[in-house]
C-alpha cells in the first residue's frame, strides 16, 4: 500500500504506525462521520500534532513524528507554520535535505531530525532561530562543515550532529555556547584543533567528539570544564601530554583518550577524581610509571592503559586494595617486575600480556567473578597456580609464551 484515498480516522500518526503506508499526504483527515478535517488543530486534532491556544499566534506548535515508516522529503511549506515550536522528526526513512526556510520559523524552540536520511549541508538559515535551545541533527548523510552561523544560537542546550559526514574545523563563532550542556559530535570527519574556547563552557556537563580527526594538544583550557561528567576524545589524532589539571574536573565520571598520540606521563594527580568510574588511555603513547595515586580512585571499575610505553611495575595497591575494578587492562607496555596476587572481589577482566613481568603467577582471591586472566607473553616462571581452578566464572586462561612456566 503506498497511498490512501479517504480514511475515516482521528489520529493520523496512529494510522500510519497501524499501516505500511509509504507515503502521506498529513494537508487533511476526516473525522468519524467521514467529514474531512481540513485543520489539525480542529476537533478531532491530529495526533501527531499539538496545537496553540495563544490567540496571538495560532496554530500548531508541535509536530512529532517518531518512529514511522514515512519516507519522502520535507516540504517547503513547513516554512509557513510559523508558530512552530516544536519540530520532531526521530527514526523515518525521510530523505532529501533540510530546507533552508526552516530558519525562518522563528519560535522554534526545539529541532530533532534524528535517525533518518537526510543528507546535504546544514543551512546557514537555521543561524537565525535565536529562541533554539535544542538542535539534534544525528544520524543521517549530512555533509559540508558546520556553518558559523550557528554561534549565533546562544540560547543552545544541546547540540547532536553525531555520526553524519561532517568535517572542517568547530568555527570560533561557537564560543558563545556558554549555556550548552550537551555536545554530541561523534563519528565525523571534523578536524583541527579542539578550541580553547570550550573551557568557557562552564555549565557543560557531556562532551562527546571522539572519532573524528582533531590535532594537536587537549588545551589546558579544559581544566575549566569542572561540571562535566563525560568526556570522550578517544579514536582522533590528538598530541601532547594529558593535562595536569585535568584533576580539577572532580564531577568527572568517565575520561576517554584511547587511540589517539598522547605522550608524556600519566599524571598522578588524575588520582583525585574520587568520581571517576572509567578511566581509560590505551593505545597512546605514554611513557613512565603507572601512578600509585591512581588507588586512590575508590569508585574505579574500568582502567584501561594498555598498548603503551610505560615501565616499571605494576603498583601493588592497585591490584591487592580491594579496590571495585572490573577491568584492569595494562597490556602491551614495557612493565616488569613481580605481580602481587590480586585482590579485586568485582574483577571481570585481568590483562597483563605482552609486559616483562617476571616471577612466580600472581594468585587470585578465590571469591572474585573473573571470567578472562590474560598473563601471556611475559617471563612467569613456577606453575600454574591450583587456585585458577576453583574460579568458579573462569573463562579463559591464557599463559602461553611464558618460556620457564611448567604446565
């Protein structure tokens, strides 16, 4: 079924969601007698829609499509629904591009084009809906650069341009996002520096960039973000050492850099994030030891600094603290010395491979829920001790390439 002729149905977007309805005409309904009901905003309404009762500006002021199979483009007419507030459209299979007049509905509030197919460059029009506290543009086949005229939008809360084809650099004009608590650009192309302007963002509480291709050093200016709980920058190509500072960020919950450039040391004042649950700096290039500080993170579940330069041991405390790990991921680094028995009652994952570590197998407490003990590729010498096969959720237990272990 691709089209209807004359349904007798009050809710529009209830038909469609009841249908495999490919396209819809959403310009007239009728009610239950069969008379058409040429205004949404009559009754009965159309469900999809929610009307105005401001006699001053009339008319719909929301418009929710979520999940229906609607395909098609978005008209040009939107353009003359001019006490829209709310514009939602989540999960179809629209495609065409934004039309540019959308940036002439001035009391927008509120704009999701999430989860659908739409593609092109986002229009520098949507720069003039200055009452814009949310803009969602996630998921889709956008392409082109962020326009500057968005720094015009300095009443925004939360911006989404996740997973598109965006690139370019973020413009300078996006400084005066002082409000934004939300940042969700995820899965791009965008490139250059991160700004320094982004410690100005005082009220951020998400940031999440990562897996995109920015340069260059995490600026210093970050230490200023001391509200935000998440911050993903991993899988970019970013350089420099981790700030010092970063130990000012005490709302932090989770630090992502994995798969980046950075070099240097691990800060051990990073172990005053009491907060912090995720904690992870794989696949850098960062060198010296891995801080005795870093025990001091008592809500620690997930440590992941594998695929690095670092040498020394591995801090005792770290490991027998009791601490409430779930991961501890330090493989591929140059570490060595002896390993204390573990004794971690919530560990899930060990990861010790490709190290130097030396000296008898380390002894796990006998009450944790390991499921993977990775201790490959390391000089371990002794036997395997019997304590491994009383753990009850064991899965794998790799101690290969251990040349002087007896098996």
């Amino acid at each position: 079924m691709s089209e209807f002729a004359s349904p007798t149905i009050n809710n529009i977007c209830g038909f469609v969601a009841a249908t495999n309805i490919q396209s819809l005409n959403l310009s007239w309904a009728c009610d239950s007698n069969g008379v058409p009901v040429t205004n949404p905003c009559g009754t009965p309404s159309w469900g999809c829609v929610v009307c105005s009762d401001n006699t001053t500006i009339p008319g719909i002021i929301n418009i929710i499509i979520d999940t229906l199979p609607l395909t098609g483009t978005i008209a040009e007419s939107i353009g003359n629904i001019t006490s829209l507030e709310i514009f939602y459209i989540y999960k179809t299979l629209i495609s065409g591009s934004i039309p540019s007049v959308l940036g002439s509905v001035s009391n927008l509030k509120e704009i999701v084009l999430d989860r659908s197919l739409l593609s092109g460059t986002i229009p520098n029009s949507l720069g003039n809906l200055l009452h814009l506290t949310y803009l969602n543009l996630g998921h889709g086949l956008l392409t082109g650069v962020l326009p500057s005229s968005l720094g015009q939008l300095d009443k925004i809360s939360a911006f989404e341009c996740c997973e598109n084809y965006i690139s370019g650099s973020l413009p300078s004009s996006l400084e005066s996002w002082t409000l934004i608590i939300e940042l969700d650009i995820f899965v791009n192309s965008l490139s250059g520096s991160l700004p320094t302007y982004i410690g100005g963002w005082n009220r951020i509480a998400d940031m999440f960039a990562e897996t995109n291709l920015f340069t260059g050093s995490i600026p210093s200016e970050f230490c200023q973000l001391t509200n935000i709980g998440y911050l993903y920058l991993y899988d970019s190509l970013l350089t420099g050492s981790i700030p010092e500072c970063f130990s000012k960020m005490m709302h932090l919950d989770v630090l992502y850099l994995s798969s980046n450039c950075l070099s240097g040391a691990i800060p051990s004042a990073l172990g005053l994030l009491t907060n912090i649950d995720y904690l992870m700096m794989d696949h850098n290039c960062l060198s010296g030891t891995i801080p005795v500080e870093l025990a001091d993170i008592s809500k620690l579940l997930f440590l992941s600094l594998g695929v690095n330069r670092l040498v020394g041991s591995l801090p005792t405390v770290l490991i027998s603290a009791g601490l409430p790990l779930n991961y501890l991921l330090v493989n591929n680094n140059n570490l060595n010395g002896s390993v204390a028995d573990f004794d971690l009652p919530d560990l899930t994952a060990i990861d010790l491979s490709s190290n130097s570590f030396s000296g008898i197998l380390p002894v796990p407490n006998l009450f944790v829920i390991t499921h993977t003990v990775n201790l490959s590729y390391n000089t371990f010498t002794g036997t395997i001790p019997a304590e491994f096969t009383l753990l009850a959720y064991l899965q794998t237990l790799d101690v290969s390439n251990n040349a002087a272990l007896c098996k």
